[in-house]
C-alpha cells in the first residue's frame, strides 16, 4: 500500500526491484487492489496511514466491499 503522484511508473519499481533491500522487494507479485484517484498527495498520505493504522484485514476488504467507505475517508481527510 502506498501513495504516490504517478501510480503505474511507482508499481513498475515495486516490480522491477528498484529498491533492492525494501520490504517491497522481497515479492514480485504485487497488484493493485484499491486505486484512490485524484487526490492531493497530502490527502492520500493520511488516507494511507490511516487503513495502516487499522491492521485489519477485514478493514482493507470492507474498504473494496463498500466504496462509500472509502468516500467518507476522503471526505475526512480533506
């Protein structure tokens, strides 16, 4: 999970192994589950500590499961 200004170039480095001794590294199939588009960088930093913060599991999958939860966090978080 993470935020970031151009999403496919950021995937592409999980992918590739930019970043060789990250946590990221350390798994080649990384997908995306949730996208958040237009959001300031500031918003979806928050956003992303935030479903962190939870350690949940069932959080993250209530998250893809209802879409108006993910409105209400960016209403929040503005």
């Amino acid at each position: 999970m993470g935020s970031c200004l151009d999403f496919d170039s950021r995937l592409s480095e999980h992918l590739s192994k930019k970043y060789a001794k990250s946590y990221t590294a350390k798994t080649i199939d990384w997908y995306p589950i949730i996208k958040i588009d237009q959001l300031k960088l500031s918003q979806a930093r928050k956003i992303e500590l935030h479903i962190k913060k939870m350690k949940s599991r069932l959080y993250f999958k209530n998250l893809i499961k209802y879409p108006e939860m993910i409105e209400k966090l960016k209403m929040k978080y503005q």
